[in-house]
C-alpha cells in the first residue's frame, strides 16, 4: 500500500513539475511579446492565443527568431503583426473541376 503510494506522489510531482515548466515558458512567451508588440498587436496575439494556441506558438518562435536575427529593432505594430499572421495562415484556394460527360 505504501510503494503504491509513493507511486502515485511521484507521477503527482511529475505533472506538477511539468505544469510549472510549461506555466514558466508561458509567461516568458508573454514577456517577450510585451517587450516587442505595441498593445493593440499584444492583444491581438493574446486572443489568437485563446483561439488558436497552435498558431500563437508557430508566430511566437517567429518572433523570436526575427528578434534573434535582429529584424525587429523597436516595437512591432499590430498592422505588422496582422501581415505576419496573414503570412502564417495563408491557404491557396483549392481548385474544383467540373468534368461533363
């Protein structure tokens, strides 16, 4: 009962850790979208982050990587954000083709 136990507080501290992990990324994520968006484009990214996480991550390594490369110098505006997300999304349209008999 007791190994059983230390089981189960060993995968809690586990999840705990690995939930405290991803809380930090998070929260360094923000920062560096705080220290380069303007508002209205931190906002904006903020509920891209609500509404699509998969697509807040691949714009946030972005960005990082323009800061990196050192393409943005001072504080990215929201119309530039939206390019990049235009850019991030962008689908051609499909081709339908009608064939008559």
């Amino acid at each position: 009962m007791a190994e059983q136990e230390d089981d189960y507080s060993k995968v809690s501290r586990k999840r705990l850790e690995a939930a405290y992990r991803k809380l930090q990324e998070e929260q360094q994520k923000k920062e560096i979208l705080r220290k380069f968006l303007d508002d209205e484009a931190y906002e904006r990214m903020m509920n891209v982050h609500i509404s699509n996480p998969d697509l807040y991550d691949q714009v946030v390594g972005l960005i990082v990587q323009l800061v990196q490369a050192r393409r943005i110098t001072g504080k990215m505006t929201d119309a530039q954000l939206r390019s990049i997300l235009e850019r991030a999304t962008y689908r051609p349209e499909p081709k339908i083709e009608f064939k008559h008999k």
